[in-house]
C-alpha cells in the first residue's frame, strides 16, 4: 500500500507510506543498480540506467500510480513528528552516500571504462549527490544539533555548503520576488536561471553568513563560518580520494557535484516558476502563501523526496517534517511529479508551452502578480496580450 488513508472515526491518520519512505534512504545508493547491470550485461551503456530510471521510470509511475492529496490533521502531527522512526530514514542516507561516492569512485578509475561509461557513472553518482542536498535540505531545517551536523555531512560530497545557510535565511525570506536567485521568472530558461541561481546563491550565502559573524564580532575566515567548515569536510573527502585513487578520478568529483548542483538547480526552477509576492502598502512582500509555490501530489516521486513537492507548506512551516507536509487546494498544481518536469525544464520551448499558460492563468492573466524575467516583459505581455485589472476586479 503507497497512498495515505485518515481514519475519521477514530481520528487517527494511518501512514500506508510507512515502509515506502525507505525508498527516499534506498535512492542515494542508484549507481549500484548501474554498476549491477554492467557487470552482468558487460556493457558500459548499462550505467545509464539511473538516469533513464530517474528521468523515464519514475514520470511514467507517477502518471500511472496518480496523485494522493490525503493530509494528515493537525491533532496528528504531534504524534508523526515524534516518531524516530521518520527521522531514521533521513540519518541513514547519509553514511550511504559516503558509501556510494567511495565505491563509485574507485570503480570508476579501477574499471576498464570508455569514456561514455566513465561519464556515466559520475552522471548516476550526481543523482546520490543531489539527494544528499535533499537530505540535507531535511537535515538542516530541524533544530537538534545532530540534526544541523548531519545536514553539512550530506551536503559535502557535492561541495555545496552553502546551501543551508543560503537557503534558511535568504531564499526562505525573499521567496518569489525579483531579489531571490533562486526563484525563477517566467519566460527565463532553466539553463538562463542556472547562470544566475548557482552563482547567486553563493554569494547570498557568504554575505549572510559573513553578516553574522560580523554581529559576533568575527571575520569571514573564522571557523565558526559554518560554510567553511562544511568545506573543509568537502576538501577533507576529495582529498582523499585523489590521494587513494589519483588525479583520475578529479574528473569524476567534479562531474558528481556539478550533476548534484544541477539538481538542486532543477527543483529551484520548479518550485517558483513565475509566481509573484505583491509588496504591501508599508513597502513589504505580503507573507508567503499556498499560491506562491508549485505543488504536485504525485505520490512516488513525493517518496522518493521527502515530500519536497508539497513545497506550500514547507514555506509556512519550514521546520516541519516531511511525513507531516500537507497539500493545499489553492496551491497551483504540476502537471507531473518533479522528475518529469526535470526533465521537461531542458528544452525551453516545451516548458514554455507547458507552464506559461498556467502561470498567466493561476495569477488571472495580471503581470504585476507574475516575476516576469525583465529581459522579455514586454515581449510576454505582447504574446500573451496580457492586462492589469484595476484592484477589486
């Protein structure tokens, strides 16, 4: 059983996800399932099997298993959140990717690969990277120090350090608005918003975390820098690496964690696409709503992120745990899970097709409720003949 059940005569919300939430540990370790069909089928195409899983299986399960909006009631979520075994899901995940990386890497420079095979694996490698960051997006929201140090263990092997830092107390403040890089604006690619994301990111991060230090009366290269720190496990494990199995395998770390960027770039770009908080008369953003962020039900792709995609109600509760995530009705819906509209995002003119429509009709056709990439407003107002109603239509 994979869907969620309420039970209303007892008021007791019965998880039939409970055993499926293992399949969001047992993700980080893909590349095995490459690596198995290769040694048995002797052909490095083999280890492409990953992304074919992530970016063919999964959209086409999700299509045929449906979305599940079942929420669990508020009476309930003490209880889900107090349960361990949840929490256990997401600790395990992250020795098991040190796990991945250190075998994948020297089977990668060990093994007699082509070229293809070898960019293969690191291609495959990067998916356990890019669920490391989603583990530790988990990790690093929650309160508990082991919790937090878990968090930039699981960040690490992709080299993205910054990213709670960035995300807890930059994205979640200027969440779509033109100020945040890592909402994306309708009209800009996903390869456009790459280019201003990854860099942007890094350098809300910094600043934030610099500004803090400052507060404490420290600079930026003190050790408390909680980036510097996670950099250091970073340099620490490649380091390693390279001393055990040589320059060879640089390639391959570098390959993983661009792949590990790219993904957590893809969700970003999902998450927000051209939806828009209007300033309010004291010249603030109104506050974070359902209807600032996409959402899809889609239930296996849900599992295998830790609910990511009910993406509303982490904004409104961003410590929430991810068993305890709730779909909302006014929140606008994806057509497919997040896989598929990956996969989707890499040819612009097909995204376009799909999403533009539903963002100008989610914010009733009005480009001052719409974050419109300032390169090509006129243009999309002109092509989609688009008009601000005056308030109270």
């Amino acid at each position: 059983m994979i869907t969620t059940t309420f039970d209303k005569t007892t008021s007791t919300y019965i998880d039939g996800r409970r055993t499926g939430w293992i399949l969001s540990t047992l993700l980080v370790l893909l590349p095995f399932v490459g690596i198995g069909l290769r040694e048995a089928g002797g052909s490095d195409l083999w280890l492409f099997a990953p992304t074919l899983i992530l970016y063919g299986l999964v959209p086409l399960l999700d299509l045929l298993i449906g979305a599940d909006g079942n929420n669990p009631a508020e009476t309930d979520v003490p209880a889900l959140e107090s349960d361990r075994d949840y929490r256990w899901i997401v600790y395990v995940s992250v020795p098991l990717i040190y796990l991945t990386l250190v075998f994948c890497a020297w089977y990668a420079v060990t093994t007699d690969l082509t070229w293809y095979g070898y960019a293969a694996l690191a291609l495959a490698m990067g998916w356990t990277g890019g669920a490391g960051i989603n583990a530790g997006h988990e990790l690093g929201h929650k309160k508990t120090r082991t919790e937090r140090l878990l968090a930039r263990f699981a960040l690490a092997p992709s080299g993205y350090g910054h990213f709670n830092i960035e995300h807890n107390r930059g994205h979640h403040r200027d969440v779509a608005t033109p100020e945040d890089p890592a909402s994306s604006r309708l009209g800009e690619s996903y390869y456009r918003f790459m280019r201003r994301e990854i860099p942007g990111a890094l350098r809300r991060g910094w600043g934030i975390e610099c500004e803090r230090l400052a507060r404490k009366g420290l600079g930026p290269r003190s050790l408390q820098n909680e980036i510097l720190q996670t950099g250091l496990i970073t340099l620490f494990t490649w380091a390693c690496l390279v001393a055990w199995l040589g320059l060879g395998v640089l390639p391959f770390i570098l390959i993983q964690a661009f792949i590990g960027y790219s993904l957590l770039t893809s969700a970003n770009y999902v998450e927000h696409y051209g939806l828009l908080r209007l300033k309010t008369e004291s010249g603030r953003y109104e506050r974070p709503e359902p209807r600032h962020s996409w959402n899809s039900n889609h239930v296996l792709s849900n599992i295998l992120l830790y609910q990511l995609q009910r993406h509303s109600d982490h904004h409104a509760h961003p410590t929430r745990r991810y068993q305890c995530l709730r779909h909302f009705e006014e929140a606008p819906q994806l057509p497919s899970g997040y896989f598929g509209m990956f996969l989707l995002a890499f040819f612009p003119p097909l995204w376009f097709r799909v999403m533009d429509r539903r963002v100008i009709d989610h914010c009733e056709r009005q480009p001052r409720r719409m974050n419109i990439d300032p390169d090509n407003r006129e243009s999309l107002i002109r092509k989609y003949a688009l008009t601000d109603q005056p308030e109270g239509h």
